[in-house]
C-alpha cells in the first residue's frame, strides 16, 4: 500500500515517503515522527466506526489530531455492508 501511494505521488510530481513504525502507542509515536522530520502533513486513514450508531474517531486519530504540529488528514474507509 505505501509502495502504491509513493508511486501515485511521484507520477503527480508530488514529493512523498511512506514509512511502517512500531511503537507501543501509535499516536505518539506518529506525533513524535512528525516532529523530528519537520513534516508538512500526516496522511491516515480511519476506520467507519459506527459505535451506537453514532461515527466515531479512534484514539489514535484523537490524539494525532490534538498534539501534531502539522497538518493531518484523516482519509475514512467506506460504510461496512
């Protein structure tokens, strides 16, 4: 998927790194990336959760969204079924 992203990216003449991290919390470990690399933007993507009917955001979503120093872009999945 990272591969297929750098890829549409680059034919757009977009300047783009995809990168897998393993961390204990995500949130943070994304933040934290975010910061050293002096990242323009966040790209994520965002289960459609509908918990008691209503949509919510994951804690990870909550977190990058409160405490990134750059812009985020949260990219929702379709409706299940």
């Amino acid at each position: 998927v990272l591969k297929q992203a750098e890829e549409l990216a680059e034919s757009l003449a977009y300047q783009v790194s995809g990168e897998l991290l393993q961390a204990r919390d995500r949130g943070h470990a994304l933040v934290d990336e975010a910061i050293e690399r002096e990242l323009d933007a966040i790209i994520m993507g965002v289960k459609y959760d509908r918990e008691l009917g209503e949509f919510r955001l994951g804690n990870t979503a909550q977190y990058v969204l409160r405490n990134a120093p750059c812009q985020v872009i949260l990219c929702r999945s379709a409706e299940q079924g």
